[in-house]
C-alpha cells in the first residue's frame, strides 16, 4: 500500500510547539548532564519528565485527529480508512 502525504492545520499547534520546545530543553539538559558526568538517577529521572512530556504531545495530537480528522472522515463517508488508520497508529504508539 503506498503512502500518500497528508496534511492539515493543527488546532493546537502553538500549544503544541511550545511543548516540544520545553522538551527541546529538556534534552539539551539531559545532554549536558550526560556531558558533565552527572549522577545516573538524575540523568533517568529526566529521561522519564521527557517521556512523559512526549506522551503528553501524542495524546494531544491524537485527540486533535480523532475530534477533526477523523470525524471529519466519517462524516464524508471515509470513516473506515479514518478509523484503520487511527488504529494502526495506536498499535505504533503502544509497543
């Protein structure tokens, strides 16, 4: 099945990109106390605010798809295609 590029207009997207952007930060800390020989925990501890911060970032961009993409689908007699490829993408998130 080939793949075609889709696009929309993310209602979030400020919301959206100044989280990635804490993230961002985030990384770079957990860079410099990898860089600056910091104790493990701590490093973990960050590791573990990132992901969670990611989490959060799915959730939100899965809620913003299923309240607009998807509706938006079954409401254009597209629901099927919509919902199995919401699907396969909660199969990707979860592993």
């Amino acid at each position: 099945m080939e793949k075609t590029m889709k696009s929309t207009v993310q209602p979030n997207k400020q919301q959206l990109l100044n989280r990635l952007k804490r993230i961002e930060g985030q990384v770079r800390g957990v860079h410099q106390m990898v860089e600056n020989d910091r104790y493990c925990v701590d490093i973990l501890h960050q590791v573990s605010a990132i992901q969670s911060a990611m989490n959060k970032v799915s959730l939100a961009l899965l809620e913003d798809h299923t309240h607009h993409c998807v509706a938006k689908a079954i409401k254009d007699n597209k629901g099927e295609e919509a919902i199995n490829e919401l699907m396969d993408v909660m199969k990707t998130m979860t592993k």
